[in-house]
DNA sequence: AGATGATTCAAACGTTCGTTTCAATCGGAC
DNA sequence: GTCCGATTGAAACGAACGTTTGAATCATCT
C-alpha cells in the first residue's frame, strides 16, 4: 500500500490513464490497443490489467476521472450563475471547452464529444449516470428561465445544445477543412462566444406550432 | 458479367451493404467483423474481397451508395427553396431526417452521424468529399438570406447546424433515457420541427460581440 | 453437351488482440 | 539483514480478426 497519499513521482496509474486518454482521442477506443498504451505509458502490458482489472476498467477509469471534475465544476458554475439565458449556458459550456482548449485536456475533450456517439453499452451507461444530474439541474434552470416554452421543448433544445457542444469540440478540426481556412480559429479557441450567442438565441425561440405530418 | 442491368434478385453486393451499413450502426464499423456481415447477408466470408477487395472498400461502397443520393436530395430541395432561413434549413435537414425516420434506412442515419467522429481517416475524406459541394451551396444561400453576418459567422453557424442534426440522429435515444420518458418521441419522429425552430432562431441572432480573452 | 467466365465455397494463413501466468524486483516494517 | 505485500517484468495463451487461396459451382453462349 502507497503510505503517501499523494504520489509525486510519476505515477504508473496515472500515466495509463494520461496515455489512454490522448490513444483513444487519437484513434477511438477500440482501436487504441493495450499494447500501444503501455508503450506510451512506458509501463509494462500487464500494468492495466493489475490496476484496472481489465481494458474495460481502464476505459471506465479514463472517462471517470475527468467527468466528475467536469460536472461539478459545471454545478458549481450553475449556482454562481444569475438570471440570463447566457449565463447559464456559459455555465454548462465553459468547463467543456476549457477541456479543449487545454493542451493536456485537450484529448479528453475530443473523446467525449465522441463518447456519446459510442455503440458499448457501458460507456453509454457511465455518461447516463455521470450527466443524470447535470441534465436535469440544466434542464430545471431552464424551465425556470423560459416559462412560456413547455417542458418537452426545454428537453429538446437542451439535448441540441449538448449536441452542437460535443459536436464542436469533437469536430472542430472539420469546420477549417470544409471553409478551406477562412475560419483559421484553431480548434474550440474561438468558438464560445459563437456557441452562447447561437444557443441562446435558439433556446430563447418561441415554442414551434407541430405541424401535421 | 450480369446481363440484366437491374437485377430482381437479392444481389450477393447489395445484401452485403445492407448487412454492413446495419452492423456498423448498431457496433461501430471497427467492431463489425467481417465475418458477422457475411453471416447476416447470408453470403460467405471471401465475397467482401470478391466484391469490394477489402473491408474498407466495403466501408466505402456502404457510405457513398447513400450519401450521394442523400446530398443530390438536399441540392435539388435547395433550388427549389424560397427565401427564407427556415425553406433552406428544411432542405438541409429534412433528407437526413428522412432516411433517420425509415426503418430500412434508420440504421444509415445514425451510422452517419456517428461518421464525423470517427478517427478514420479514409472515412473522413469521403465526407469531405461528399460533403463538400453541399456545405458551400448551403452556406452561400444563408450568406445572401443573411447579409448582416460576417461570412466566418455564418460558417460557424452551418457547422452548428450540422452537428446538431447528426447529434439528433444518431443519439436520439439518449434525449428519452435522460427525461426519463417525458420526451416520448421516438428517435427523430418529432424532433424536424423542434430542430428548424431552433436552429433557426440561432441562425438569425445577431453577431456576437468578440469578448477579449 | 461443352466451354468459359463469373461467382461461391470451405479452409487455412499470419497477425494482432486482451488476457493470464509466474517469476523477478522493489520498498518499508520488524 | 530479513521478511512480506505491492508492483513490475517477460513470455505465452487462446480467440478473433482481415485476408488469401484454389477448387467447386453456377449461369450463359456456341
């Protein structure tokens, strides 16, 4: 057993998880083998399997970690916020795109933008149980802030919102591509205020008259 | 050589795509054997190579046999939109909602919005390929609808659009498991008004102002 | 019927994967 | 120094993968 609890050396737990992380940003998680990460990591092949039981664990760990930092600097955030649309979308967009922007974070931003998109069940399960409360403290704050939209509108509009977030910092790189460099904005760097302006402004749109069909 | 040019049969190729473009929806391509796409086209594992050379040449014929017809639909509704932001945003979404809505091509829709994701880097040629017309005709349309916008906001904006609708496709499940049903809608059945309501109101807003950092 | 090219088939190849095993090594406690 | 649990190391395992091969089968034309 460690007898200090805070290791200062590197780390072999750690550096797994740091070269799990950017692996499967970089190639997905199917593809980023074990053997490719415990090489990053300079660590030994078996190293997952003693601290984490298994590639699953690892994977588990990986999302973990940085998700309930996350979410709680987003909660944290939410309570600070005032009365606006825009705060409370700053609140909820913030701490993601800090992710992305960071160097070190920045590949977890690219893996969870994906992750939701991931057909394995349990990572499914873990973003279901890690956003459960931010979802519907968001949600909630909304429906507070926008009374004349109905609930099933706000959960609508929220499940876009979450979607052009993940979107934009999973596939930042694609908006310089299609716009052949004449949005030279590197990555999420300059994408908040044009996220909050246009989330907003969606959010705020009057209730859609549902037409039949 | 097949004489017929339309062949009334089943089609060893064809059955093959099918098979394909529904395990890579339900498993992800990597995680789609070869030899689970054979077993469910009820065709033998060595007609991949027969007919395709290679899984990534399946992995091709399955992307661009819909993505052509699917961009063609969006061109030919965008000539014959009107003028406003909503006419164009219909034209853009509603041919992939379509295919989203089909049980046949269900499994394509989210295939596809899972595709922008994917690390692959063949895959992400194709879509900026196929893509590419579709993205300059649509934002050239919304820069003349939308003259008071710099051209980058409206690039911006469009890469929005596009994420929120393949987040809408492929993770529409996700917007029931979290409003604990309250959201009833299945998948993308509904979500066409919601999404034009939004997305337009987005569309509209003012340009933001560019905070310093 | 026989020939010919297109297609299907079963079987195997070599590689890579996650996982397991067990011995070697390390770091404090006594 | 000695012991002991925690950690690392090298090597191998069985399974699954994409791919290849060469013969068998099928459809079509003369």
């Amino acid at each position: 057993m460690n007898k200090t609890m805070e290791p200062v050396e590197a780390g072999t737990r750690e550096s797994l998880m740091d070269a799990a992380e950017s692996l499967f940003a970089e190639r997905g998680i199917q593809a980023a083998s074990l053997r490719a990460i415990t090489e990053r990591a300079a660590a030994n092949l078996a190293a997952v399997h003693y601290h984490f039981g298994s590639k699953q664990g690892l994977v588990r760990a990986v999302f973990s970690r940085r998700l309930a930092p996350l979410n709680a600097e987003r909660l944290r955030l939410l309570e600070a916020a005032g009365e606006s649309v825009e705060e409370v979308l700053q609140a909820f967009l913030e701490p993601a795109l800090a992710m992305s922007r960071d160097a070190f974070h920045g590949a977890f931003g690219r893996l969870l933008g994906r992750a939701f998109m991931e057909p394995d069940d349990e990572i499914r399960e873990i973003l279901i149980e890690q956003f459960s409360e931010v979802f519907h403290r968001f949600t909630a704050a909304l429906v507070r802030l926008l009374p004349e939209l109905p609930e099933a509108e706000i959960l609508w509009r929220f499940h876009f919102v979450a979607g052009t977030l993940g979107h934009t910092v999973a596939c930042g790189h694609l908006i310089e591509r299609f716009s052949d460099g004449r949005c030279s904005m590197g990555g999420a760097e300059g994408a908040a205020d044009h996220l909050v302006t246009f989330l907003a402004a969606g959010l705020r749109a009057p209730a859609p008259i549902s037409r039949p069909r």
